[in-house]
C-alpha cells in the first residue's frame, strides 16, 4: 500500500491505501462521519438524512480533492472532483444499506 497525502477544504490526512481513488474515498468516508451523527433525528427519512450529509459533507470539504505521495501542497498533486468521490461514496453507502437490509431480513 501506498501513503497519499489528502486535502480538502478543511481536511488533511495521510492516508494508507492501495489506490488514490481509495484513499479519496476514505477521506470523504471520515468527513462523513463526523458530519452524520447529527442526524439521529427520527423525523427525518433515510433519504432527507442523506441529503443533507452530502451537503453539509460538501461544506467541509472543497471542489477538489487533491492528492500526492510526495506531500501536502503540492503543484503536482492528483486533483480530483469531490462531487464526483462524494457521489461514489453514496453508492458505496446505499449499497451497503441494502446488504445490511438483505442480511437482516434472512
């Protein structure tokens, strides 16, 4: 696995993973995170929940997420979409729903 050097918005990390698309995806997996526990409002269907985490996700981070083994800030760095990896992400994630669903059910 590679280390990779993630910004965004207001997120540094340093990430161990074995492609940048897998380390973009992970840094958006951890502002996500801290962004969903505030939606434990029961009122809100899974949909409105998701909704505004990708909202509020996006107002953490950037339009871009940028990307280097080298280190931060750096004018060679991969820079990648965030809309686009957020949108993976929520795939991910609604796939994940749906599998846990499955297993539930059985």
């Amino acid at each position: 696995m590679a280390k990779f050097y993630v910004q965004s918005g207001t997120v540094r990390a340093v990430i161990d993973a074995e492609s940048q698309d897998r380390a973009a995806l992970w840094v958006v997996h951890r502002a996500m995170q801290q962004i969903m526990p505030i939606y434990d409002d029961n009122d809100l269907s899974a949909q409105q929940k998701c909704d505004n985490a990708l909202v509020e996700g996006m107002l953490v981070l950037d339009a871009r997420i940028k990307l280097s083994e080298v280190g931060f800030d750096r004018p060679d760095c991969l820079s990648l979409d965030t809309f686009e990896i957020v949108a993976e992400w929520h795939r991910l994630m609604v796939a994940l729903e749906r599998l846990q669903r499955m297993l539930d059910s059985q």
